[in-house]
C-alpha cells in the first residue's frame, strides 16, 4: 500500500479520528488532564457490553478447542500483540494451566515487547510463519488483534487459520473492519477517537484488555477451573501462593486454617482435592477418582457425593 492510499485508510478509521472533547487538552492542567482521560475511559465498558454475544460465541468455541486439546493463539502488533502475550502469560499462575495452553505472539518476536520493530506488522507471510512456527492446526483457536483492524500481519494469520479449518476471531476497535470480513466472528467494541489522537493503547488498548479477560476467565471457569467464584487450580510455587491455597481452601470449606494447612500437606497442595476431601470426608485417593469422573469439575464431584 503506497504512503498516500495509507493515510487516507487512516483516515477512515474512527480509532484514528480527533476527539472534539480534547482538542484544548494540551492547555489543561494535570488534574484537568486525567480528569478527561476518565472522562473517556468510562465509555470503554459500554462499547465492551455491546459486543458480549460476540464474546460469547467466541468462548464457546474456546471452551470447546479446550477440551479438544486444542489451544487459544494471540496476535497482534505493537500494543495489541502485547496484550495478547500479557493475557497469556497470566493464565498458567492463575490457572494452574500448561504455558502451551494459551499462546501469545507479537509481530517482531519477543524483541518487540520491550522495543518496537519497525516493520514487522506489514508482512502478513511474517503473520504466517509465526503459526506454522508453533504447528498451528484446526484443534486450535486464533484471535487476531488489532485496534484498527487492518494490521497486516493479523490478516495473514487470519487467512492462514481459516484455510486450516481452525475458529478465527477478530478483535479490532472499528467497526466493519478488514480483519472482520476474514475471521468467523469478529467482536469489534467501538470506543471512539482516542484522547491523543491515534493512540490507541488508550481506549482501544483497555477495551482489548477487558475482552481478552473475558475470554480466558470466562473459557478456564467452563472447563471446570473454579470452583463458586474461586480459583481452585492455582500452583502453590511461593510463599504468597501457599498461603493463597490454605485461604481459599478455607473460603471454599469454612473450615479453620490447621485442617487447611494439613489437608493442603497431605494432597501436595492440590487445592481442588483438599476442598473435596474436606467436604465430603473422602480419603484421597477416593476424592481424586471422583473429581477425575467429573473432568476435573469441582463442584459437579462435590454434589456427586451428595447424590449418593
């Protein structure tokens, strides 16, 4: 795309148009200021609750790879790939999950989170090469995400996952976008021009994040990962984390912190198994054969006992 057909693509795009409520935002002072930037951070949540059935359809189909040993790729340039690493790197410690499980990857490689590379977002080959890289296949899920929707590299990607027979998904901040028309579903929360023109790691970078949140929190609870409202598969591998384990073990039970601690010793703190054990009074290997009949699901091996 020649420099000039670029610029007039941009302009096109609402993420990149001016925002008439800032235009005097370089007079203001630094309570003004960030007083304005919340202003229009509070519309991000409202754009977000719009696009939920896509979200919805898009957890589904996550859920669903899951459960088919199949995995949930990221990918995006710039700060839309780096949400994408950071949502994936936050699901292992969260959910006691494979860092296989959830894949993030930047245009640029590893590089391009602490320093942009100049580039690399325009080669939709580099957006193949990075899947066939990591054996991207149709058991797996691909969300492509870029605030303008019209990244290059995303759009390779999206091509490439689509001709696998693989679930494609589209996250961008305008709508009717490239990358929308290519993937199977798209969610596209519109929030508006940015506060600083075209910098989009403001209300577009928040409103990805709040998606990719949902995406995986919603996607780990269907597949059995929490139990009520809470994280029930987290890896004791710290003292905070140890400590985390006995005070969920006790939110889960209402038993006192001494049976948490020594149930926790005796499950090598596996916390789902402890609570099991506790509510249920099952010895472990019982409580373990029972929550391996309910694919790890809590709360289905807590009322299973019931039943019986």
């Amino acid at each position: 795309m020649t420099n000039d057909a670029l610029i007039s693509a941009l302009a096109n795009l609402i993420s990149e148009g001016r925002n008439p409520d800032t235009m005097d935002i370089d007079l203001l002072s630094s309570l003004e200021i960030v007083s304005r930037l919340n202003e229009q951070d509070k519309l991000v949540p409202l754009a977000v609750e719009k696009v939920l059935p896509a979200i919805a359809q898009s957890v589904d189909k996550i859920t669903e790879a899951f459960k088919n040993e199949g995995r949930l790729v990221y990918m995006g340039a710039g700060t839309s790939g780096r949400l994408g690493v950071l949502d994936a790197s936050e699901c292992p410690p969260t959910f006691g999950v494979s860092d296989k499980m959830v894949v993030g990857l930047i245009a640029g490689g590893h590089g391009a989170l602490l320093k942009a590379k100049e580039g690399a977002e325009d080669s939709p080959q580099m957006g193949i090469d990075d899947l066939k890289a990591i054996n991207f296949t149709n058991r797996d899920v691909l969300v492509g995400i870029a605030a303008s929707g019209r990244t290059p590299y995303v759009i390779g990607a999206l091509e490439y996952a689509n001709s696998l027979g693989a679930t494609s998904i589209a996250l961008s901040c305008n709508p009717d976008s490239a990358i929308a028309h290519i993937a199977q579903i798209a969610i596209s929360p519109v929030v508006g021009p940015e506060a600083l023109t075209g910098s989009t790691r403001l209300k577009s970078g928040t409103a990805q994040k709040l998606v990719l949140n949902m995406l995986t929190t919603a996607s780990m609870i269907r597949i059995g990962k929490s139990y009520q409202n809470l994280m029930v598969d987290v890896k004791a591998t710290n003292r905070k984390l140890i400590a985390r384990a006995a005070r969920i073990v006790i939110q889960a039970t209402d038993c006192d912190n001494e049976l948490a601690q020594k149930t926790l010793e005796q499950t090598d703190y596996d916390v789902k198994l402890a609570i099991l054990m506790i509510l249920t009074g099952l010895d472990k290997a019982s409580a373990y054969e029972q929550l391996h009949r309910q694919n790890g699901f809590l709360r289905r091996a807590v009322e299973e006992n019931k039943d019986q």
